[in-house]
C-alpha cells in the first residue's frame, strides 16, 4: 500500500479513462482525492491550463512524499506509481 506523497485525479463523470485509474488505484490501495471538473471551475481552468487550453480528463496531479510534483493526461498506473516514488 501507498502512503507516500498525495494524488489529485480531476475528471468527470462520464469519463471512462477516468474510471479505468481510478480502479486500478484503488486495486493497488493508492489513495488520491477525485475533483469533477463539472462541478469546480477553478479545477476546471487547472486542466485547461495543464492540457493547453482543452478540459483533458483524467488530469493527475502527484506530489512525491519528497515533494516533486507531477502533472499528468491520462497517465498509466505504472506513471503515476513512478511520480509517487520521485
């Protein structure tokens, strides 16, 4: 299990890339905080701002328990466990 460093996933509802992370998080017991971009405009200019002006889903932002932070489109499992070991 996980506990190093913290994941932010944005997404939406309908989103199934969404849907595919965050079953493979949970399957591996990382735990990350979901924001619906939907419902949270200020995330929503976030992923605008990360993905060149397009609302991209799922957007992962991992900060390492050393403190580096990562920002992500749709990253795999395996991205986001590498950004956690940073």
């Amino acid at each position: 299990m996980q506990d190093a460093g913290t994941v932010t996933m944005y997404s939406t509802t309908w989103c199934g890339y969404c849907r595919r992370l965050k079953t493979q998080l949970d399957r591996e017991g990382i735990a990350y905080t979901e924001i619906n971009i939907e419902h949270d405009p200020a995330s929503a200019a976030f992923v605008e701002k990360a993905n060149g002006g397009n609302q991209t889903v799922p957007t992962v932002l991992v900060t390492s328990s050393a403190g580096s932070e990562s920002v992500m489109t749709n990253p795999s499992l395996a991205q986001v466990k590498q950004a956690l070991a940073v």
